[in-house]
C-alpha cells in the first residue's frame, strides 16, 4: 500500500523542463549529434525533460561562460521562452563558469559531470554506493568553492579578498574532514566486501562478471542466465539503472553452478571521480574468472562504447583477463551491416537477444568453453554401500546417476583440488 501511495506521489512531481547545451570539442570522441542525444537521456534518466537544445562549434572554450557570449544570450531567451527550471551543459564547467552563466541567464546551470552525480544519487541503494556516490559529489566540489552559491558569504563573500578568502577556507577544511569521514567508511565497506568474497573463492565457484556501457543489456542477460529461485534485478531501459553491484547464481550445460555479477554501466566521458569512486567495487572484477563486455549491437557508436569500456578496465588492471565480447539486442539489426571492431577475434564474440531468449544456450556454452581449462570430465563411480557423498553430488549439480551392476556412475566436471579429494571414486580423467 505504501509503494503504491509513494509511486503515485511520485507521478505526480513536476518534472522539470531544460535546455541541453553542447559543444563540437565537448562531444568528442562521439559526434556532437550523438553526444548530445546521450545527454538527452541522461536527463531523461534523472527524471527532467529536454524542451530545448542549443549548440555551438568553437575552436577552444571560453574561460567565462565556456561557450560564445552570443549563444549565452541565445540561451536567455529561449529559457525565458519555454520557462524552463535549469540549463544542462554537456561539458564540464569550472565554479566560477557556473556563476557566470547563472547571474547571465538567471536559471539553474548544471554540468554533465553534476548530473550524473545526480543520477548515482537517485540510483544509488546500498550503504556503500552512496557513500561512494557522495565522496564523488564533496571531492567535485571541492575546486568549485569559489564558484558554488549555497556556501557562506559573510565576511565579504566568496569572491573578494580578505574575509571572504577565510570562508572559503572554513568551508574547504569542512569538505575535507567530509571526505575524510566518508574514506574512513568506504575502507570499513571494504573490509566487509572482502570477507564476502573470500567465501565466494573458497565456495570455489567460478566467477563471471559482466561489464560494458550502459543500458547495453547487462542486468537482462544476468536474469536470464540466473537460476529461477534467485530474485530478478530492476530492468529498465533507462541509464544508469544498475548502479549497485548484483550477483547470482547460475548454471552451466554441464550443471556446475557459477556466480555472475553485474557491475556499474559506463558513458563516454564518465566523470574521473565517479570511477575513482567506484574503483574499489570495479575492482571486484579482478576476483573475476571471465569477463563477459556486453556492447549494444543496435548502437551507431559500438566502437566508442567498445574503446569507452576497455579504457575503463584498462585502469582497474584486467585487460589481462579473459574477455568475451557479447554483441547483445542483435535482433534489432542485420549484422553483416553492423561496423563491428575488427580488432576482435572471431572465438571471443559472440551475438545475442537477451531480451528475446536468442542463443542464450549459446553464451552458456561459451561461458563453459572458456572456463573449461579449469575443469576436467571425470566419471566417477560409487559402491551402493556407500553413497553418501554421490548424493551429495547429485544435489549440487543436479546430474543424473547410471545404476549398474557394479555400482552407481556419474560424469561431472571438476577441478583438479575436487579430483583430489574424490579420487577414490575416479574411474578415468
């Protein structure tokens, strides 16, 4: 009753209406077509409406307003016009930019950075992503001071010489015993993931972690491999709607259960602070036995998402894992018209519907064919006297026992420590 009371409180919020404003030397590496169509849904994502849009080509930024003086005046009216709430600027501005083009256009500025922070404050449910999300936010303002109302202004204002530089210095030792704070939980956080994790390698389960841009399709190919009595995670086609890590189990061909995790989506031009953030959770995936990329095969920038992501898992330290790239929602498209990265090897991709349940039995075979140095076929073989530990197996892994003459046999896929431990049983490897 409370949800439903909360999500018709929630329908009924004014949404708020903006300008989305970008720049050629903003967009790149996108096109600034595309760049601003990504900004589009960022707002959308943080629950606004784009009702207006403006952009400009420029050969270097304005130190003032970023962009041309002409264009700031252009944006007043047409706010003034379509009586937006706030300004949405697809590149990141300095504090004192944000004053400027605030006292000039007399509405809410914003830049691209803030409002993904925005967005990973909405999305984020555990303790530790908002921890994480408000030390991306304290560390962003940080260098604004100068620029951001709402700190004090007693004693000359921010701005001015003399008192006023005393304030600033007030409020910049605040923010940082903030963020000090705020590490000092982050490290306890971490401390607890760490434990969760040992006892996942001990349960000596193989890892799959699934990574890539977002909205690609990450949380619909991890519901549909996950085993039926585990809980679905939120899919929407909205981004940046996983925000807080996910893990399941699931289940190979074979029957050997696996863990799959889905991680943080990315953006082009993902704020350095929201990844230094996250780095410790990124860093999960290091624990990773594969890493499946999910890249969306209906977009028109599959090589930016495709450079975006390994850049990202370039700086966590994994490019040296096994990756497999997933081209999912490839009902959508024909793919020889596809552009796909030539870079990748034909053995190390392979195409999907999550959505549609198309070669989903595929990537299960892939995930097994990938793990599968660290697995031996064995048949093992049980007297009927003693059959405590086969049923055991049979449970885990849902095999189907052949009852001989001679005894009870089983083929399962094992490693070489498991070998070990029922070596007594082994009939051939």
């Amino acid at each position: 009753m409370d949800n439903v009371f909360l999500e018709n409180l929630n329908s009924q919020k004014k949404i708020e209406k903006v300008i989305t404003v970008g720049t050629n030397l903003g967009a790149f590496p996108h096109s600034l077509k595309t760049s601003m169509e990504e900004l589009s849904e960022l707002v959308k994502a943080d629950g606004a409406e784009v009702v207006g849009e403006v952009t400009q080509n420029i050969e270097k930024f304005n130190p003032k307003y970023l962009i041309g003086s002409g264009k700031v005046f252009e944006i007043k009216d047409m706010a003034e016009k379509l009586e937006v709430d706030a300004i949405v600027f697809n590149d990141e501005l300095s504090g004192i930019q944000v004053r400027n083009l605030e006292k000039k256009i007399k509405k809410k500025v914003v830049d691209r950075t803030n409002l993904i922070l925005d967005i990973f404050g909405l999305r984020a449910t555990t303790y530790e992503a908002k921890l994480q999300v408000e030390l991306a936010r304290l560390e962003y303002q940080m260098p604004r001071l100068l620029g951001i109302d709402g700190w004090s202004r007693t004693g000359g204002g921010i701005g001015t010489r003399g008192p006023g530089e005393q304030i600033i210095e007030t409020d910049r030792r605040r923010l940082q015993r903030e963020i000090d704070k705020i590490k000092d939980k982050l490290e306890k956080a971490k401390k607890t993931r760490d434990t969760t994790r040992n006892k996942r390698i001990n349960s000596k389960m193989a890892v799959v972690s699934l990574v890539g841009y977002t909205n690609a399709g990450k949380s619909t190919i991890l519901n549909r491999l996950k085993l039926e009595d585990s809980r679905e995670v939120s899919v929407k086609n909205m981004l940046f709607e996983t925000l807080d890590p996910s893990s399941r189990r699931a289940r190979l061909i074979s029957g050997r259960e696996f863990i799959i995790s889905d991680t943080v989506g990315f953006v082009s031009k993902l704020p350095t602070k929201i990844v230094e953030a996250f780095k410790s959770t990124l860093e999960e995936i290091k624990y990773s036995d594969l890493i499946l990329h999910v890249i969306d095969a209906s977009s028109e920038d599959i090589e930016i998402q495709y450079k975006t992501t390994m850049s990202i898992l370039k700086d966590i330290g994994v490019l040296d894992k096994n990756i497999i790239t997933v081209f999912n929602k490839s009902d959508k498209v024909n793919i020889e018209n596809v552009n796909l990265p030539r870079y990748i090897a034909p053995d190390k991709k392979i195409f999907i519907s999550a959505k549609k349940d198309k070669n989903m039995d595929k990537i299960l075979k892939v995930i097994e064919e990938n793990l599968i140095d660290e697995y031996k076929d064995v048949k093992l073989k049980f007297p009927y006297d003693d059959t405590d530990q086969l049923f055991k197996l049979v449970d885990e892994f849902e095999v189907r026992p052949m009852y001989l003459d001679d005894g009870i046999y089983i083929d399962l896929s094992l490693k070489e420590d498991e070998i070990e431990m029922l070596k007594d049983y082994v009939v051939y490897v």
